[in-house]
C-alpha cells in the first residue's frame, strides 16, 4: 500500500509543545496538501504547495506550520500557538496542471492534547 | 469565494432505495467537482468526477450550471454503499480542493 504515507498514526501534544505530523509520498506528485477534518465540519485546508520551496496558506493556517524542502514530503507542524489542535489530520497530493485530477490521500493522524 | 455544500450531515435509506445526496456548489469561474468517498477504516478516495460522466459503483453525478449542483444518485442502496461522502470543487485559477462537510449515509438491511 505505497503512494502517501502519514505518521505516526496517533499523536499526543502536551500544553506549549510543538508537534510535527510527517506526509511522505512516492508518487512523484507536484502538489501536497494539509486538511484538517473535524466531526460535522467535513475538511479544512491548513496548507498546500504546488512546488518544492514553495507553499501557500489554506483557510486555516493560523498557529500551523509547514516546509517542502523535499518533493517527496510536507511535514506539517502544530505550534503552541494552535488552541485547539485535537483532530484528524489528512494529507494528500495530487499532479499539479493537470486538469481535473484526483487528489490521493493517507491514511490520517489523530492529534490530541494531553 | 469558493464554497460547497453539502445540506445533509446524517441520511438514512432502506437497502433497494434511491439515494440522493445533495451537493450545491459557489464558483464564479469554470469548476471542476468530484465526489469523494471513505468507507469504514479506509482512507478517503475519489468515487467520480463530473468531466468523466461517468458511473462508479451505481453511482452517477450530474453538473447542473443552473442550479449550480452536483448531486450524487444511485437508484438502488446497497449495504456497502454505507459511507461518509464528500462533494469537492477544484478550482481552475489553482491548486486548491475545498471540501464539503460530508453526509454520512447508511443504508439499513
């Protein structure tokens, strides 16, 4: 089950602690992307890139951060400055240009606050 | 500003039942909408895309510019079509997916 691998699976934050989520993905895709999905509010763009060294602010940006150093991985960071981080977190990517394709996902990571 | 939605959080249909699940769209340019779909324990995945025109597991979608909607019809529910759906639009200035609040549909034996 190759193509975009999220991890870990599950996360814990403790008050002021920054926390990292890691998307990797083998397929060779341009553009990544963070969504944050919470019960009865369906998915929310934090961040996406098109390019590598390159990312734009989605909906939701504030008191997360990203990098694309890599085109294989957009980490995805949850700072302190985030009040209410607990959720699932989805990453996903896509070939950028093409028109209408898909977006591919993984498999998520659950953040919670201890 | 580009918005989806999706008016049904919760619907319920009898196995053999049409389903109809709702999605209206606010673009101002040329979109592109899809239906995504996650099964119990599986990672969300593409059903359809309205270029296709195509029929996915019984499923079909119709983009109606008019009403600005892509509802997604089955005439007969399976048990397995139970599911959370999402209607999503693409937009053609960029890269951007925005997404629907999803309907969860089950589908009673």
């Amino acid at each position: 089950d190759g193509g975009i691998t999220q991890s870990p699976k599950y996360l814990f934050r403790k008050e002021g602690q920054n926390v990292t989520l890691s998307c990797e993905q083998n397929l060779n895709h341009d553009a990544m992307y963070w969504y944050r999905q919470d019960p009865g509010q369906g998915l929310r763009l934090i961040y996406y890139s098109q390019i590598v060294n390159d990312f734009q602010k989605g909906d939701i940006a504030e008191g997360y951060s990203v990098s694309r150093e890599k085109k294989e991985s957009f980490p995805l960071t949850v700072t302190s400055a985030q009040k209410n981080p607990t959720a699932f977190y989805l990453c996903a990517s896509s070939i950028f240009v093409r028109k209408n394709e898909k977006l591919f996902f993984g498999s998520g990571t659950q953040l919670s606050v201890l | 500003a580009q918005r989806v939605t999706q008016p049904e959080k919760l619907l319920s249909v009898f196995k053999g039942a049409p389903v109809e699940l709702k999605c209206n769209y606010s673009y101002s340019g040329s979109p592109e909408l899809f239906w995504y779909v996650q099964y119990s324990r599986q990672r969300l995945q593409l059903l359809l895309r309205h270029i296709s025109r195509e029929s996915i597991k019984g499923f079909t979608a119709d983009l109606n510019k008019g009403e600005t909607s892509f509802h997604l019809k089955k005439p007969f529910a399976q048990e397995e079509d139970s599911a959370m759906y999402y209607c999503a639009l693409r937009s053609d200035t960029g890269n951007q997916f925005y997404f629907g609040t999803g309907t969860s549909l089950t589908v009673i034996p």
